[in-house]
C-alpha cells in the first residue's frame, strides 16, 4: 500500500523522496513485493503485522512549535470579536487590522514551506460579529505579490476583492454588513486562484444570530485544506488548520456531556471534495449555518470547495474519539484528529 498521494504516478519525482523518507505505516505493498524479488517468503497477510497494529499512518516526530509560528490548538478558539465601538446612529461597529505576510512554516518534520498568511498564521483570523454589525476590516498588503480580501457575505461590488487587487506595500479598507448570520469562508481572490487559496490565505468568519444560538460548552472553527509542498497542483498532505496529523498528536480535550459547537469550512483545492466523520456518535448538521434548524442528524458530511457548516454534538462516554475526513487517503495523510472525552 503506498499512501503518498503521488505513488500512483510511475514518473519519478523529487517529492517521493522525502515524502518516502517522513511518512510511516505505508509501505505494505513494496515489503511484499521486495521479499518476493529477493526470493523471500511474502507474508500471506496483504499488510505486516507492525502495519496492523497501528491505528492511522503518521509522520517521524513533529513539527517544532516555534518552527510552526502559531499554536493549531490555539487557533481551535481563537474568535476575534474586533475592537468595538459604535456609531452615532447607535449602530454597532467591529474593526480589525489584517497583514497579508510570507511566513516560513514547518508543516512536517523538516519540511520548511513558505506559506502566504493572513497576520501570520493559517487559517487567518476567525473574525466573529453579530448579525447587523458594521464591519471594517483594515487591510495592508506586505508580501511582493499582489493580494486581496473576498467574503463570503452580502456586500457591494467594491467590497467584494475580486477588481481590487492590492498592491505589495498596499492598503484597502474593506466594509461589510454582517449578513447573513452562519459560518462563511474569506479567502485571496487574486489570480492563479488555486495557488493563493493553497498556500494559506484563507479563514473563517462566524456571524451569530441577532439572538443567539443556545449556550454551547466548548466552540472551535475547523479548517479543512492539504498541503501542496511541492508546488505541482496535487496535495501531498491534507489538514484540518494548516498542520497534517496535529490534532492526533495532540488530541482536543473535551468533557462528557458537554455540548460541542464546531464551524467546519472547507477551502481544499485541488481536489473535488472533503469530508468530516465523527467517531462513535452522531452530530446535528447545519448547512452554512443560516438556520437554527438542524437539516440532519447524521456522522459524515461532504462538503465541495467553500461549503460549510455547524456541527453540534455530546459525547456520553468518556475515551478517545477520532474524526476524520472520510477519504480513507486524506485521513492518511494527515487529515485526521482525536477527541479526549475527559469526566
């Protein structure tokens, strides 16, 4: 079984080498066949016994934190409600200040990967209003390549950065209404598209409803995308915040019984579509979050490139959980997650 994305190819690549030499758990099929050229005894088992005993393929080691330059547990639940004021007509205005910056990053043990960020960190900030605030968002342009801002929301044309490149060194003030309440996803609009979203500008943005949702114990935003390291339009790894297998290593802490609130975008590119399933339990699902009804009750969804929405679960029992997406070779290769159901 060779699990990197780009085996299947007979062409040698660079990538293969290093993808060959970080990767564990993968190597079944070439074992099998490298003991039968060597006159060997294949095992009559299709995987070896060190393959069966591990729960998901991973990475040697891990990525050191300071050579991530962000904390993916961090970003969990990072929401940035903005500096707040309001206006005089007793409308309430949320302001944030956004850098497009380079910022080297390393995505797997010795991999450094030059990611385009938003403030330095990927997924850029989830900015969180409520339905009918002001939005302005401050944004200046520090990389050499020209970038933008496109939300989506409802909005004018001018706001929607799509005609309105900014230049390096630039400065655009983007403003929004907070409409429609939901989950919705923000990301570079500039051209070539795909490598702009690919390498990390991208992020969420959290409008509630002008009453609420029901109180939930613990929220987190998930962003789900891969990791094309390479730089040939096919994803190497694949992620949930930027960092392949992060939250397998380090696994989210939750309590029993708690009620668990998660916005889930998807911003893959590259691939037609993504996926969430949960383990051992069932979620209700929320399209785009736009209604406070559940539009089903079930432990997988898909989701195409910009769908989103709000899953909402408990756990009764406590252990480890995975979730995962449900593409048995994304979840291989990085997009895959434990949940510490903790008393």
């Amino acid at each position: 079984m060779n699990c990197g994305r780009k085996g299947r190819s007979a062409a040698p690549a660079v990538g293969l080498v290093w993808l060959a030499a970080i990767l564990v758990g993968c190597t079944s099929g070439e074992a099998a066949s490298g003991a039968a050229a060597r006159g060997g005894q294949v095992p009559a088992s299709p995987m070896p016994a060190a393959v069966h005993a591990s729960f998901m393929p991973g990475v040697s080691g891990e990525p050191d934190p300071q050579a991530i330059g962000f904390d993916p547990t961090e970003i969990l639940t990072d929401f940035d409600y903005g500096k707040e004021s309001y206006l005089p007509n007793g409308r309430r205005l949320r302001e944030y200040w956004v850098t497009a910056q380079l910022k080297s990053v390393e995505i797997v043990p010795g991999i450094l990967y030059e990611a385009w960020t938003y403030n330095g960190r990927v997924p850029g900030p989830t900015f969180r209003a409520v339905e009918g605030d002001l939005i302005r968002i401050h944004f200046r342009n520090a990389t050499p390549h020209p970038h933008s801002m496109h939300f989506h929301t409802v909005h004018r044309a001018g706001m929607d950065g799509v005609y309105e490149p900014v230049a390096p060194g630039g400065e655009f003030l983007y403003e929004l209404d907070a409409e429609p309440f939901g989950v919705h996803p923000y990301h570079c609009h500039i051209m070539p598209l795909a490598s702009h979203i690919s390498r990390g500008l991208y992020g969420a943005i959290v409008i509630d409803p002008r009453g609420g949702r029901p109180r939930a114990d613990q929220e987190m935003v998930m962003v789900m995308a891969g990791n094309d390291i390479d730089f040939d339009n096919q994803n190497d790894f694949y992620n949930v915040n930027f960092i392949p297998f992060y939250y397998d290593r380090h696994p989210i802490r939750i309590k029993k019984d708690a009620l668990i609130r998660i916005y889930l975008v998807n911003l893959l590119e590259f691939d037609q579509s993504n996926s969430f399933h949960l383990h051992a339990n069932f979620f209700d699902y929320y399209p785009t979050g736009t209604s406070l009804k559940p539009s089903e009750y079930t432990d997988t969804i898909s989701q195409m490139q910009a769908q989103r929405g709000i899953l909402e679960f408990r756990y009764r029992y406590p252990g480890r959980y995975m979730f995962h997406g449900h593409k048995s070779e994304f979840a291989e290769l990085g997009w895959t997650g434990v949940f510490e159901v903790e008393e």
